[in-house]
C-alpha cells in the first residue's frame, strides 16, 4: 500500500530519504560487510558512525566548546531522575510546571530533593505557558520547551543567572535555532525530530559534571558516561545510526534555519485555517502555540471521533488527541512535509462542509 502522512506524537515518522538510506543499508553497510545492528559498539567500524553522528549534532546546533554531547539509552522519561541524581546535590531545584512531561519530571525529582514549582498551568489544563518566579539559590531550573500533549511551547529562555538551565527539548529539538551556550543542559527523546525510539540525546556543559549523588546508577552517571564515551555498557547502535542519518538529511536540507521556515510555513497553513473554521478551534492559547504539535476540536466528541475515523480512511492517520485534551492532535515534526499539513488542511475543510 502507499505510505499514509503519519501524524504520531512519537514514535513518529521519519524522513522518506532516511528510511530509504536505511533500507539500503541494512544488510551491509558500504564495505563492511554487515549491518550496523551486528557492529561491535568498540570496533573503529562504528566509532567512525558514532564519531560523524556527534560531530553532525554539534554542527546542526552550534554547540560550543564546553560542552560535551552523548547518547544514552532510556529516553528522556530516565533523564527526570538523572538530572535530579547528577545536578541537585543535596540542595532544591525550581521546575516551571508547563505541561505533561514536565509535571511527571517534577514528580520523579521529589524522590531526590526539595523541588520548587515555581510556576504552573496545570490548573487550566496546560493550556499556556505559566509565569514564573525563580529562587536565585536553586542549583539548577528544570524546563519543558515544547509541550507535546497540550501543544503549547516555550516562546522564550528563562533568565536564569548563574543558575543552569537544564531543558527537555524532546518534542522541539532540531526544529528551530537554540543558543545552547544559554543552557547547562539540554535532552531530547529520539522518537520525535531525530530517529526512533529508545535512544536519548544530551547536551552538557563540562562543567557541570562530577555533581553525582554517591547512590547513581553508574548508567546515569554523566560523568563516567562521558569518560567512557556514551559506552558504559553496549549503547543503542542502531539507535545513534539512523540518528546520524537523519542529522546528515537534515544538514542537506540546510541545516535547522532551514527547517525552521518550513515548520513556520506548516504551522501557519493549519493554525491559520483553525482560526477561520466554523467546525474546528485550536485548544491552546493563540501566544503560546506550538509549531510541532497541533491540538484541536470541534466541541463534540462525537464529531472529534468521526473526524479521525475521516481522516484516516484519507490517509492521515494517528491524529486523535490524548485523552487530558480530547480532540485531534497533529504532530508535525521534521519529518512531515508541506503537503501532509496541506493535505489534512484540505480534509478538514472537506468534513466541515459536510458537518458544519
């Protein structure tokens, strides 16, 4: 069958080139002889994949030096309890409470010392950005730039001071310019802006390591992780390999400032037909709206499921909203092309012709 445009919050789709490399590439990499899932993660094979992928991630984001960058196993849901375990040392951190993600993080962070909520929307079903206020003696402030359930984002860095800012990029990564050099660290969850599930990417500020809790895992060490090279133990091979390709799709592209127009031009397709239907209201309050992940309704929960059953017999398929929001969601990462959003606009006007 054709391949449907797929809307999935994560794991979600990847770029057809990517895909296509990969296909190509599974049973024997150039002149290998194998496949990349049989390397030896210690063979020069792969440290020669492993050393282009960060390499490519460095450039993608104009990391500076200071910074160290590594792939780690567990995605970013490991990283709530590993940023608490190696950065809070006995003391509290602030967490600014935007969203899912960023609540359940808060929550993990309790287990390992005093955490200040130091601004919330969950009262109004994330629905925007909070205000915030931060404590100047805070060994570091926890953020979620991109709300993937809720859709709401980010639209600025927090001035933290000498503070560091550690962010979960996980839904927003790679989709438009960052100075990382405002952050102490950054982390992301593969499955969205980068490659598939299981693998999560870091950024860290040199300094900032060696703060461990006696008690870490030695997995979520950062410290012996980057000793070591992101090999503590056998990484996710296969994981960082279709990471390296799509960074290198994406630097053919033109890099993220390129991306970036794209995914201004998509966002503004769909949100601008939401403002103007009859049938369809974005959930999300219009300042804080996230460029990768839509959510709507119609106001009838009936219609929102008859919509998505619509749509997919279209070829649009996994757009039905979590169950906190209801409605529809759009995820439209990276990956998803002018003409999936286009398509899914033209759909939408279709239903509400017939439904309004």
């Amino acid at each position: 069958m054709d391949r449907v445009f797929n809307f999935s919050p994560g794991p979600a789709m990847l770029a057809l080139p990517v895909l296509e490399k990969a296909q190509k590439d599974l049973m024997c990499y150039g002149a290998t002889g194998m496949s990349v899932m049989e390397m030896s993660h210690r063979s020069k094979m792969y440290t020669d994949i492993f050393d282009k992928t960060v390499a490519d991630l460095k450039k993608l984001m104009n990391v500076p030096d200071g910074y160290k960058i590594m792939f780690v196993q567990g995605g970013a849901t490991q990283m709530f309890a590993s940023v608490a375990m190696n950065l809070m040392d006995g003391g509290k951190a602030d967490y600014i409470d935007s969203g899912n993600f960023a609540h359940n993080a808060l929550v993990e962070a309790k287990k390992y010392g005093e955490v200040v909520v130091a601004g919330s929307s969950r009262e109004d079903n994330y629905t925007y950005i909070p205000q915030y206020t931060l404590s100047p003696d805070a060994k570091y402030v926890h953020i979620t730039t991109n709300n993937t359930i809720y859709g709401t984002r980010f639209d600025h860095v927090p001035e933290t001071g000498n503070v560091p800012l550690v962010a979960d990029m996980s839904s927003n990564i790679l989709s438009q310019p960052v100075d990382v050099s405002k952050f102490g660290v950054i982390f992301a969850g593969a499955q969205k802006n980068i490659g598939p599930a299981g693998l999560c990417v870091m950024i860290i500020r040199k300094d900032l390591l060696g703060k461990e809790r006696p008690t870490t895992p030695k997995l979520m060490n950062w410290g012996l992780q980057v000793k070591n090279t992101s090999m503590v133990n056998t990484p996710n091979t296969y994981g960082i390999y279709m990471a390296k390709l799509g960074f290198e799709w994406l630097l053919g592209l033109g890099g993220v400032d390129a991306i970036y127009e794209q995914n201004k031009m998509k966002a503004a397709l769909l949100y601008d037909y939401l403002d103007e239907s009859k049938l369809f209201k974005a959930a999300a309050q219009k300042e804080y709206r996230s460029l990768m992940n839509v959510t709507f309704v119609t106001g009838d929960a009936d219609k929102d499921a008859a919509f998505v059953k619509y749509a997919a017999a279209n070829g649009l398929v996994n757009l039905k909203g979590h169950r906190s929001v209801g409605g529809m969601r759009a995820s439209i990462y990276n990956a998803m092309p002018v003409a999936g959003v286009q398509k899914l606009v033209d759909v939408m006007k279709a239903f509400e012709k017939e439904n309004a």
